[in-house]
C-alpha cells in the first residue's frame, strides 16, 4: 500500500497532526495495515512538496507548536486517481508458511504445537477485530458523524475478519492431517532420520 496515499485517505477525515495521523491508523485500519511516526512525517513531507497537502503551524504557549496538515485540492484529484486504478492481486507472505513448508525436517508433534501456538495467536487477534476494533470503528463513525465511511471501514474489518477465520481452519485442517500421518506411519521421526535408520 502507498503511504502516500493512505495519508491523503486519512486527511480527508479533517485535518490532523503526525500524531493524531498515526491514532488515526492505529485505532481505524491495523487490521489490515500500520504506519509508524518515522514512516509518516517524511511522507507528509514529501506530500507537501507535491502540493497535495497544506501545513499551517498552530501556536500554543504551554506546549510546542502543532504542525496541522490538510488535503489539498489536487491532493482529493491524485488519491480519486489512485483509487480508481486497479490493484494488482496481492502478494501472499507469511513467514509461517515458509516454516511449515520445511516442517519434515522436524518431528510431526513439534509441527502440530506450531500449528496450535500459530492457530490460538490468530484466534486472539479475531476476538481483538471482533470486539475492540468493531466498537472503535463505531465509535469513530458516531464521533466524526461519518455514517458513510463506517460503511466501507466496516466491510475492510470484514474481510480481515474472514482471513483470520480461513487461516484458523487451515490451521485446524493442518493438524488433522498431521495427527493422521502419524497413526499412519506410526512413527513421528523427521524423513532424514527415517531414510538413516533404513540405510542403516
């Protein structure tokens, strides 16, 4: 995803600091994507340069100055472009995979804990989605009077939603199949050490 242009997404909210930018993302879409500080402030800058935001500076006398960003008309102009264009299907990579891809180097019990550890952390995340971000999203639809855009950031919860639910089944489906290989092999050795202990 562009951060340039989930920015401009952001700021046609209102117009908002770094900081509020970043609490934005942090209570809004970290389903699905994140921003940090040091991603954001250079990119707001690089915005500005391109004329697709406007900074004013709001003076305060107990604490430093807020830097106050605002889309601009050209910027409304580039993130319509952007939205329009089509979006490549995307690439799926998960580090996970790439253990379970190599998982017959290991014993299939070490395998079906993996599976299990990997399946509760996503089941955790669904309940976090379904419970504190479904309430912020709500939240920030009846704060912001935007009924709207509680439309289509619900639909994007939605599909997150849908995600960590496949991935909980795949990972249900995993261990089934492991658990059956081993009654069907009767043995939970890695292939290497079965082919050793046959050449032997």
């Amino acid at each position: 995803m562009s951060l340039k242009h989930a920015l401009l997404g952001v700021l046609t909210v209102r117009p908002m600091t770094g900081y509020e930018l970043k609490q934005f993302f942090d209570s809004s879409v970290q389903h699905f994507w994140n921003a940090e500080l040091s991603q954001i402030y250079p990119t707001l800058k690089a915005l500005e340069e391109q004329g697709w935001v406007d900074k004013h500076v709001e003076v305060q006398e107990s604490r430093p100055n807020k830097k106050i960003y605002e889309i601009t008309g050209s910027g409304r102009d580039e993130l319509g472009r952007w939205i329009r264009n089509p979006q490549p299907t995307a690439d799926l990579r998960d580090p996970f995979l790439i253990k379970v891809f190599f998982g017959a180097n290991l014993p299939v019990e070490d395998m079906l804990v993996l599976l299990r550890r990997q399946m509760e952390e996503e089941q955790k995340v669904l309940a976090f989605s379904e419970t504190v971000l479904t309430e912020k999203i709500r939240e920030g639809v009846k704060y912001l009077d935007l009924p709207r855009h509680g439309l289509f950031w619900t639909l994007t919860l939605e599909m997150a939603n849908a995600y960590r639910r496949a991935y909980i089944d795949w990972c249900e489906r995993s261990m089934r199949l492991l658990e059956e290989s081993l009654l069907e092999d009767g043995t939970s050795a890695p292939h290497g050490d079965r082919d050793a202990s046959r050449a032997g």
